[in-house]
C-alpha cells in the first residue's frame, strides 16, 4: 500500500507541476516577460511547487529529514539529472550572462545553506527569514537586469493565446493535485523507509527529490524540444534557487527544520554533492568549447548522479 501511495503522490505531482507550468507560463506571456525570466522565474517557481507541499508537509507531520533531504536532491538532480538528460537530447549554448549572473546567485544560495544549517543543525524561523529576504534581493535585481536588456519571448503560441479563465483553471487544477500529491508521496515514503530501516533522509535525497524534479524534468525537456533553450537551462538554476530560498525558507518560517542525527548524512555528504555538482557548470561550460554544454558533458553529469544515488545506498550496507 505505500508503494501504491508513493506511486500515486508521483503521478499527482507529475499532472500538478504541468498544469501549474502552462498556468504560469500563459500567465507571464500575458505580461509580456521575455523566455530568460519565464525561466528564472515563472517556470522555476511553478516546478518548485512540489518541492515546496512535499517540505512543508513533512516538516509540520514531524520528518525534517524529509524536507531538507527533499531540497538537497532535489537540486542534485536539477542540474546532474535533468539537465545531463536535456543536454543528450538538444546540446545546450550558454548566454555569457548567465554565469555574470545567474550561477554566482546559486552558488551563493547554497553556500548559505550550508553555513546556516553547519551552525547547529537546524533552520529556525529566523534562518529561514533570511532565505527569503534572499530571494526577494534576488527577483529584484533580476527583474532591473531585464528591463536594461528587454527580449521578446516566442514561447508557445498555443499558451499565448490562452484565455485568461483557462490559466486560472490549470492553475487551481496544478494547486490541488500539487496538495494531494506531496501528502501521498510522503506518508508513502515514511512508510517504506520505516518498514525497510532505511533513513528518511536517503528516501528524501533518493525517491522523493526524484519525484519532485519530474516537473522540472518534463519542462526542460519540452523546453530543449521546442529550441526554447533559454528557458530550459533558466528552469534548472531558478529552480535550484527557488528550492533554497522559498522552499526551504518558507518551510523553516512555518515549521522550524531540525536534522535528527541519523539524517546527519545530509551534512556530512550530500550537501557536498550539492555543491560540487553546482559548482562543476562553472569548468564544463569553459572546456573544452566555451559556453557550451554538449551530450558528452550531459553523459557526465548523469553518471556523476547514478554515482550520487549508489554511494546513498551503499551506506546502508
């Protein structure tokens, strides 16, 4: 039965995150914002709403484990993941720009993590104030750069011309299963975990962070798909902001996150994989061709994930 809970709060989250995606996407080509910021913005912040149901969640039925555990691989696959898998699909042509910009800021978001959580295990309320506050200096800057360097999007025609009444509905619709996804993906993950004697911590970075970055998964794809390759990579580094700053930083404000010891693996070595991995865009985007990031270098990033998921499991071992 939790694997039939499980396999459920995915299918949910999966329809859930692609209704809020088109909402959201509609929503800003309404207002006329340019693919770059769709993808920093709208779309990241649509495909971090599981994330975020799946944190709070789990934070308020008492499994911090989950919650942190969730947004660390959760933004291991983002990048080693999705974006290896977007990369073998359509090669990726880096803007000169986004690491001006944009990587810095999430390097910088999860520097942060790590010092806040390295004090004393925990995101209080006020920790995760400063997520957020981080977040909002980080919209604003990002929405006067985009001003000074305005770009007309051509997402979609479809979804720019979606009636308003529509975008209202998918977005109601993506709310919802977004709700009833995140309470069935984690009672069914607490459960397999309890009765396996496996960590919710490696459940979080393993299965669950897997089935909140379908949306992001499925967005980035369609995204590569469609030649909107702007999007597609803005998607991936939003998304890892958003699950840093507002995921965790809202969680933290409405239920304070405390990792319990045996979750202490978060700590002690995932987060380092969250770092590295982060980190690795920045030499993989220079060599051996600048600003580029090729099927060869897609195939790395997703071997260096099936590595991540093998070394979590062999220290059950």
């Amino acid at each position: 039965m939790s694997l039939f809970y499980l396999l459920i709060g995915l299918v949910l989250l999966v329809i859930g995150g692609e209704f809020l995606v088109r909402s959201s996407v509609g929503l800003s080509l309404k207002l006329r914002l340019s693919r770059m910021i769709i993808g920093l913005t709208v779309v990241s912040f649509a495909t971090s709403a599981p994330e975020l149901i799946v944190s709070i969640q789990s934070a308020l039925d008492g499994f911090s484990g989950l919650a942190i555990g969730n947004v660390i691989g959760s933004n291991i696959a983002n990048i080693a993941l999705v974006l290896g898998a977007t990369a073998l699909i359509a090669p990726l042509a880096i803007d000169k720009d986004f690491f001006k910009f944009n990587w810095p800021w999430m390097m910088a978001f999860s520097i942060l993590l790590y010092i806040l959580l390295l004090s004393d295990n925990n995101l209080v309320r006020w920790e995760g104030g400063i997520l957020l506050g981080s977040i909002i200096v980080f919209l604003t800057l990002l929405i006067r750069r985009a001003r000074k360097n305005p770009e007309a999007s051509n997402v979609e025609e479809e979804l720019q011309e979606t009636k308003w009444w529509k975008i209202f509905m998918f977005l109601a619709l993506g709310g919802l299963a977004l709700w009833q996804g995140s309470e069935l993906l984690v009672k069914g993950a607490v459960d397999i975990a309890a009765s396996l004697g496996i960590p919710e911590s490696i459940i979080a970075v393993s299965m669950v962070a897997l089935g909140t970055s379908v949306p992001e998964l499925a967005a980035s794809i369609i995204a590569a798909l469609k030649k909107e390759k702007a999007i597609s990579l803005g998607n991936l580094i939003g998304s890892n902001i958003f699950n840093i700053g507002s995921v965790l930083g809202i969680t933290a404000l409405i239920q304070p996150i405390q990792i319990q010891p045996e979750g202490m693996g978060l700590l002690n070595n995932d987060i380092f994989w969250m770092l590295g991995i982060s980190f690795a865009l920045l030499p993989l985007a220079f060599l051996p061709k600048l600003y580029h990031i090729s099927r060869y270098k897609g195939i790395l990033f997703l071997a260096a994930y099936l590595l991540f998921i093998y070394l979590a499991f062999s220290t059950l071992s």
